[in-house]
C-alpha cells in the first residue's frame, strides 16, 4: 500500500482555492498573530495597546482583493501612527508590511493607480522611517532588528 503525503496537503488546497474570502481570513489572520508575537520579544514588554497597534497593520490586507488602493491607504496610516507613537521599545526597522499592500495593489488594482500609490506609499514610508532615525546602518538586515549600539 502507497501512502500519498501530497493528498491532505492537495485537498485543502482544493478546497480553499473555491473560497478565498476564507483563506485571506486565514492567512491574514496567521500573519496578524505572528506578526503581534514578534513584538512581545522586547524589554521593556510594550504596552498592549502597542501590541495591537503594530498587528493592526495587517488587518486592512483583508480588502486586498476588492479595495487594494484603500487597504494600501490604511495600512500606510497605521505604520505612520505606530511610528508616530512609538509604542514598542527599539523600533522596528523599515515598514516590512506596507510591502503586502504593495504587492496586493499591483495585484489586483490598475496599473496607472499601482504606480501612483507605490510611490506615493514608498515615500510617505521613507520619510517616516527617516524620521524615526531608521537608516541603513542601523539595522542589522538578517536579523530584522535594529543593529547592535545603535539607537534606533
């Protein structure tokens, strides 16, 4: 008797390729967590409004789909908001999320509006980063977090 791995692996796949409101849910749902749990890593532990502020920024990818432009928007103003209120101690380096509402607005929006938004977004992101004193010697690139001795 041959047993096939690939066949739960396949089925769900199938079975989830019909509903993709349901694997955004899923997905982006995994991600918000995650991305949550990485933050709890830091002394001192940052607030819990902190916390969920910083797993707010994926929830808007839960639009991707139907408003790629909107989830981009609001996705960019919680990144802005988090670095404006700097919640979580040792900031965290670059806006690695905003990323996924780029790739989901050149996914599913025209192309004159994903250019536009890209840049405008890849701006905006830059400034704030600029401002929050995130440069490229201060991170520490394999690790995703700011470099040893520096104060970002």
């Amino acid at each position: 008797m041959t047993t096939q791995v690939n066949a739960l692996p396949r089925a769900a796949q199938h079975w989830l390729a019909g509903r993709p409101r349901l694997t955004d849910v899923l997905w982006i749902g995994g991600l918000t967590v995650l991305d949550m749990v990485t933050v709890l890593d830091r002394t001192p532990r940052p607030p819990v409004w902190g916390v969920a502020l910083w797993g707010a920024q994926t929830v808007p990818l839960l639009w991707r789909r139907t408003r790629p432009a909107a989830a981009l928007a609001a996705m960019t103003a919680l990144y802005v908001l988090f670095q404006v209120l700097g919640p979580v101690p040792a900031k965290i380096p670059g806006p690695f999320l905003l990323m996924l509402g780029v790739y989901a607005l050149a996914r599913y929006a025209s192309v004159t509006v994903s250019v536009a938004l890209t840049l405008q977004n890849r701006v905006q992101a830059a400034l704030f980063a600029h401002r929050a004193g995130l440069t490229a010697d201060a991170v520490d690139v394999g690790s995703g977090r700011p470099a040893a001795g520096s104060d970002g």
